[in-house]
C-alpha cells in the first residue's frame, strides 16, 4: 500500500497555524490527494494512511502484519508517530530516497514551517544523509540544486492486539472525536503493559453500563474480591472482601482510623504523620489524668522512627492506645519485627495498624514480604490490621487507592461506617484501575490445585485493646447509613445521594480521554477559572485574589474539615432540619457542638428570617448550614431575595455560613426560579461585620449528571480561615483524569455544546416526570408529598401507616412492631427491599426521604415496593 499526500502549493492557505482544531476547509486545502479524513495526520497531508491505519486495525488477525510504503517530506518522526500513537510496533524494512519533480512548487510547505513549530523532511540530492528544512530545500533548489525526500517502507504490528482492537472499535461508535487525543506509544514496555488493558477495560465498562453502579462505601465488592484472590493466590492468605475496606488513601485510612478509636495518645510512624492534622502533632496532653479520662480533647499524636526495637521501647514506656507503624526495608524480609510489635501491642492492650504500602508489590513475581508470609499461617490478632496503599503503578503517579485488612468483622464494619460519614466513599475509577491490575495479574496464574494453607491459632488472646469511642459508637449506631447488601440481595437505594441515571455522550468521551492522553499540560487541568466562572453565573459569588479554591474527591470530605474548623474555633455548627442526615451525623462523629434550628411546615421545611434569628439569640460564634439554592432532601428552591434574607440574619450575629450548592443545578421545575445573585449583598454585610463570611461548596458531577464520578470544591473568602483549614490536612485530592474531565465539561458548557447542553436538559425533564410519577404513587399508597421543584430526592410522610402493626420477617425470626417515622425504613426494607431513609435521618418528623435519580427499572421497581407495601400494611 503506498499512499502519500502532496501539501497545496497555494501559500494563502498557509497562513494560519496549523492545529488540530483547524477547520475542514484548510485542512483540504493542504491536500490535492484525497478528501479530509478527520485524523490529526491530515494537517501533513497523511491523512488518507491513518485512514488506513484504523481499517487494517479493525480487520487485521492479532497476530497479522501490515506493509506501508510512506513518503517521508513530513518528517520520519511524524511517520512513525502516526503508527505508534496508534499502538502498533514498526520495523523500518527499507529506505531509499526519490527526487523532488523539478515542477513542485514547495513555497506551500515554507509557509507552513512559517507559522508553525513543525519542519519537513528533504536531503540536498539523493547522498546528503543530513536533513534539511522546506525553507532551505526551496531555496537550494531556487538556485539550481536538486532535492529529494525519503521513501521507506515499514512494517507495523499490534502490541497487545486483542485490547487495541477494542480500544479502535469503541472509538468507531460514536467517539471519533477523541481519536485525535488517543496516545499508546510507550518508551516503556510495562508502561504499555499496564496501560493498554486499562484502556481497554475503560471501554468495555463505559460501552456496556449507561451509569456507575450502586457500591458499597467499603469499596466495590469486585474490587475487594479481586485484592482478596490475589492475596489468596500470590501469598496463600486465605482472606475474603468482607476483611477489606477499600479507602482514598493511606492517610485518609489512618486518620479515619484515629478519629473512630479516638486514644488519648498514638505513636505513628514518623514517615505516615505527615498529612495527620497539626493539632494531635503539637498537643503536649501525655499525662493520663482524670480530666483527660472523660474530655475530648483531641488526640495526641507522637512521631517514632522507623524501627522496630526503637517503636517497640517508646510503646513500653508510653503505653499508648494505638500505634501506626510502618517497617524499615532491612526488617520487611522476615516476620520478626512484626510479631514482636505484636507480642508487645497484645501485652499492652494497644491496637496495632502497621504500613506495608513501601513493601507490597503489584507484580507477577513479588519479592519476599515477611508480614504477608506470617499471615498465610496465622490469622491476623483482633488486635492488629494491615494497612496499604497501592502507590506503584506504572502510569499515572499520582492515582493512588488504599486498603485496609481486618478479620475482626467488628472494626471492617467500625471502618466502613467512619468512611461513609468522613468521605462518602472512594472514586470508582480509581477501584476500576487498580482492579484492572489485579485482573491482568490474576489471569496469569493457572487455577490452584493444592488445598487451602492451614493458619494457627492466635499466639495468645489480648489484652482488651481500645474499640470504637463511645461517642463515635453512639453515632455509627443511630446514623442512618449504607445497608450492607449480600452478593444475592437486589436492593433499590433510593437512600443514597447519587445520580444512576444514563452518562451522557460527552461525559463518557471526556473521561476516556482523560486516560487516553499523555503529557497533559497543567493547563489542561486547570479548572479555576471554570468554576469560578460558574458560581459567579450561577450565584453571583464574588471571588478575587484572596480566594482559595479548594478540591477534594467529593463535597463531603470538604464539608468535615470545615466542621473541624467550627471546632477549632469555638463555634456552634446550626443544622435546620431538613438537612443530609449523613452531615449532621458526621458533625456529631467530629464531637461538634450542634443545635438545630426548626423549621415550619408552611415554608416548606425552608429556614425564614423569623426562625432562624431566634434560633441564634444565644449561640457563640454560630456556623449555619444553608443547602441551597436546592434544598436536600427536600427539593426545594431558595429564591435570590430568600437568601439574602437569610445571609442579612447571619451578617447581623457575625456567623459563618456554609453555603451548600451540592444539590443545586438540576431545577426540573424553574419558572420562578432565576439564579443566585449574591455579590453585593455580601460585599455589603462584609463591611458591616467582619466576623461574618459565606462559604461556597459545591461538586460539579452532581450538575453535569455524571453518575458515580464525583469532585467536590470549596471557595474561602476568609483569609484567617485558610490556614485553620489546611491545618487539618488528609484531603484526598481529586486525580488530574477527574480534572481534565471536568474540565472539559465545563469547556463545553461555556461554549454552550449542544450535544452537552441538551443532554442534561434531558436528565432535568426526566427528574420532573420521575417526581410526578414517584408523587402520584406515594399519595394513592397514603403518603403526603411535599412538592418539589429540583434536584434528586423529595420528602413525604407516611401518614396511612403511623401506628400500624406490621410483622417482620429476618432470616427465620419474624416479630411485631407499630410503625412510626423511624422504623418504617426497617418495615419497608424487610418487607420489599426498597431502602429508604427516615425522619431520623431528614430531621424532619413524620418526612421520610426518596431519591428518584435511579436506573429505569429499578424506578418501576421503587414504585411496585410502594404499592405492595401498602398492600402489606392493609392485609
């Protein structure tokens, strides 16, 4: 096959820069060949050979080879970039060089080379073996010289053929856009081996689910069953998902760890303290006095070398509650250090996390790892779990996942439960990519013959090693959180603030891209000026050069740290009710001082001026929750005027409010709905009272529809309160995939895509149809609907049903209870599977709380629980 492209000798079509974005008309002009192909490579005139390229890719046997002969003015590197890019390995087979015909006009290519970075390729006769530029060839042969350009031919051959040809076929179904963008040439064999089965994992997920299931904030349960086979078949340790929870880092897991046993004192490794909040490094509160038996001070944290001998005297003379050690290098071969960290937590009655992140690998070969050979024969103590975060992937540096190991079912549940309220859970693409690693690894091992290796007993029982504190048991225990679902159960979550709804078109090309490219500029990550884009069209929010703008995974993880900010300063956090139970849960879980402020049926369930200045007549230095403009749960809207109403109160007892637009951005029903415009308001009541201040947070994903793929932000105005905020440290920060994403999103949505914009206008009627059809079969099931106007979930009281008896079934025990506010989410759970949350958790008595974001069936399913369960009560 021998294609070539001679470049339009007109130089007017030469004065532009030539991109990839440049219109199909110039692009055409640079060819007298063939017509555009819509590759990149049209721009070198090459485009009808990446045509090529892609077909002989699609019908090729995997082990098959193709032939090119290629002219080489545009350059050898941009001919073996066309192939490489491509995922495809070249052998150069033959080259020779042919002479320019004396008639060609090359004046084209010299404007090109003009208004643009690249050089093309020609030889002055047909011996020069140096290259020189169009610029140069043209004036050579303007003064009589002959020139001349390569011709070679290449053969070109699938690396890993079977997951290119998957990642070319996704691309053909409507992602011809971002071909452009795909980049699988490696330097780096293994880069390529870990990064190509990924791609072509990413496709197979993103071509077969319309949404990110429903998963469990221990993590996927796929993602843990796979961490458990590879430990089972590369290190014989006979462990199951059910003794891992999956967190967003190691240091997220350990500070989540410290804040559920809540020790008066912790010795931690001095390379895991780092990112630990200032204040337990800085407290001197060693002594155990009486005062410190019953206060909640916070944690003191003392940082210990990196050495067994050395972390096990500092653990005798101390005798602290937790310990979170790492193991130095020399000691990782052998399982001594580790046991006698054991021996000496057990004696102590310490609990024990130990650190093997440094000392795990992610490989077809591990190398000796002496915690993990003790733990193929012995269980691992009650007492101890195993922490490790998964930092070595070849390819992108910064992705990181942790998990934690524990075969106490009580601390995996403890551990569970403190990450929904802390972080929500851990990004799903993250799971996906490590769990592709794990895959790959997995299939290389043929099925294991030998029987299960036999574990001793426990050396000897603990000493009672500290549990949950008894604050943090209280709230994990009245806390409405995730329902743990077994392998068979089909639940329908309509308790879960997610969005299952359809991914569009452009949220799934720009996530793919997003892993696809490589070399991606810092400012294609950026996404400040989006955002702040955003809130000032949105919420008229003012920001300037003393604004922090903040990112985490998800608003939750954001919203924590400022609770802890409220802490640090002495404040009161005030909760209206109608709030997301799981917020004030987590302030609870912080050891915040909360009040809550009551809200009224006739507004709504929404904060009024009246209710809320009484509510702060007597509260030092309040914190106030507003959800808005959207109300979750309640859907409903904050007019402009409303909130500056409520922002004048605030200004007038010098609060800080926590504006939370999370929910906000999906209004199905608008009409008297016109934005936020808070600007001035604010500027004014700053003036006038300094204490006061206006925290923005918001997450994007919920706006654009994305499903399970979520980014949190947070703007601070407050100069005084930045440092105070990064002083707790431990955010887990969104990875630069999810940036790009985002900011490709919000790209488009400035530049008022179509496709993007018509897309979630869609999803914004389809919430208004699910809310009807949701609103018309709870009121013919007996409950009162209180009407809502945006965003994913609405409240309604059971109002047929309080008072009723109703037996329950659980496994084989069935009981009787009487049905009120609280207990109807276990009545409608045992009796339909449908999950839904209860007073307890909206704050508001009698209102129970429906999400409608779900898949198709699963929304006709939610509406045939209803009615069955009326038909239970009523039988």
């Amino acid at each position: 096959m021998h294609t070539t492209g001679i470049l339009n000798p007109n130089p007017d079509a030469m004065s532009k820069m030539i991109t990839e974005n440049a219109s199909e008309e110039f692009l055409h002009s640079l060819s007298n060949y063939c017509a555009i192909q819509g590759f990149v490579e049209d721009q070198f005139g090459l485009g009808l050979i990446a045509r090529a390229v892609e077909e002989g890719i699609s019908v090729i046997k995997p082990l098959g080879i193709m032939i090119f002969n290629m002219g080489g003015r545009p350059g050898q590197a941009v001919c073996e970039r066309l192939f490489e890019r491509r995922g495809l390995r070249i052998n150069k087979l033959w080259q020779t060089k042919i002479l320019q015909a004396a008639d060609t006009d090359i004046s084209a290519l010299v404007e090109i080379e003009k208004n643009s970075p690249h050089r093309f390729e020609f030889f002055m006769g047909l011996v020069g073996d140096q290259p020189i530029c169009a610029r140069t060839a043209w004036a050579y042969a303007k003064a009589g010289g002959r020139i001349s350009h390569a011709l070679s031919v290449y053969s070109c051959q699938l690396r890993q053929p079977n997951q290119v040809k998957k990642i070319f076929e996704f691309l053909r179904n409507g992602f011809d856009d971002i071909s452009s963008s795909l980049d699988l040439s490696f330097e780096d064999d293994s880069v390529a081996d870990e990064k190509i089965p990924f791609l072509a994992h990413l496709t197979n997920v993103l071509k077969e689910i319309s949404f990110f299931p429903y998963e469990q904030p221990a993590g996927s349960r796929r993602f843990r069953s796979l961490i458990s086979a590879f430990m089972r078949t590369y290190h014989r340790i006979p462990l199951t998902a059910d003794n891992i929870v999956v967190f967003p880092s190691r240091t997220v897991a350990i500070e989540s760890a410290l804040r559920l046993l809540s020790p008066r004192l912790a010795i931690v490794d001095e390379q895991l303290t780092r990112h630990l909040p200032r204040q337990w490094l800085t407290s001197l509160s060693i002594e155990k006095t009486e005062a410190a038996k019953t206060s909640e001070e916070d944690i003191t944290v003392i940082e210990a070398p990196r050495q067994s001998d050395l972390m096990v005297e500092l653990i005798k003379k101390l005798k602290p509650q937790v310990v979170v050690s790492g193991i130095a290098k020399f000691e990782s071969v052998t399982s001594a250090a580790f046991e006698h960290l054991l021996d000496t937590t057990r004696e102590i009655g310490s609990r024990l996390f130990l650190d093997i992140s440094d000392h795990f690998e992610l490989s077809s070969l591990p190398t000796s790892n002496g915690v993990l050979k003790y733990l193929a024969g012995t269980p691992l103590p009650s007492h101890a779990a195993i922490v490790c975060g998964l930092l070595k992937n070849q390819v992108y540096s910064d992705l990181e996942v942790a998990f934690v190991i524990s075969e106490e079912a009580t601390m995996f549940r403890a551990l569970s439960k403190t990450l929904e309220l802390l972080q929500g859970n851990t990004a799903i693409i993250s799971q996906y990519y490590y769990g592709c690693l794990f895959h790959e690894l997995l299939s290389f091992q043929l099925a294991d013959r030998h029987p299960p290796a036999q574990r001793v007993g426990e050396k000897a029982k603990a000493n009672e090693a500290i549990g949950s504190s008894s604050l943090a048991s209280s709230v994990l225990y009245s806390a409405e959180l995730s329902i743990n679902e077994t392998d068979e159960s089909s639940l329908i979550h309509m308790d879960v603030d997610q969005s299952f709804l359809p991914i569009t078109t452009p949220v799934k090309a720009a996530i793919f891209e997003s892993f696809a490219r490589q070399n991606i500029a810092e400012s294609e990550i950026d996404v400040t000026s989006g955002i702040k884009q955003l809130v000032h069209c949105s919420y008229g929010f003012p920001s300037n050069g003393n604004t922090e703008f903040i990112y985490a995974d998800c608003p939750v993880a954001l919203f924590n740290k400022l609770v802890l900010c409220c802490i640090q300063e002495g404040g009161t956090f005030c909760f209206p009710a109608g709030s997301n139970g799981n917020y004030v849960s987590a302030a609870k879980f912080l050891k915040a001082k909360i009040i809550n402020i009551q809200t009224n049926p006739e507004a709504g369930f929404k904060l009024t001026e009246k209710t809320l200045a009484g509510s702060l007549e007597n509260v030092h230095k309040p914190w106030i929750y507003i959800s808005g403009p959207t109300v979750n749960p309640t859907g409903l809207v904050y007019s402009n005027e409303e909130i500056k109403t409520l922002l004048a109160v605030c200004a007038k007892f010098g609060a800080r409010v926590v504006l939370d637009t999370s929910f906000s951005g999906v209004e199905f029903d608008s009409k008297d709905y016109n934005g936020l415009d808070l600007g001035a308001t604010m500027e004014k009541l700053s003036s006038n009272n300094p204490d006061f201040c206006v925290f923005l947070l918001g997450g994007l994903f919920f706006k654009m529809l994305t499903g399970g793929i979520k980014f949190g932000f947070l703007l601070l105005n407050q100069p005084s309160l930045v440092d105070a905020f990064h002083s707790f440290g431990g955010l887990s920060k969104p990875h630069s995939t999810i940036k790009y994403t985002l900011k490709k999103l919000l790209d488009l949505q400035e530049a008022k895509s179509g496709d993007l914009l018509n897309a979630i206008a869609e999803k914004k009627e389809l919430l208004g149809s699910r809310y009807k059809h949701l609103k018309e079969t709870l009121e013919t099931s007996g409950w009162e609907v209180l009407e809502a106007q945006a965003g994913v979930s609405i409240v309604a009281k059971p109002s047929a049903y309080l008072g009723k008896n109703v037996k329950l079934k659980n496994g084989a025990s069935t009981r009787e209870i009487k049905l009120d506010d609280s207990n109807i989410r276990e009545a409608m759970l045992l009796s339909t599977g449908l999950c839904i949350n209860s007073a307890a958790w909206t704050g508001i008595p009698g209102y129970c709380r429906f999400t409608i974001a779900l898949e198709e069936s699963d929304f006709k399913r939610a509406l045939d629980c209803i009615t069955k369960f009326q038909s239970i009560i009523a039988n």
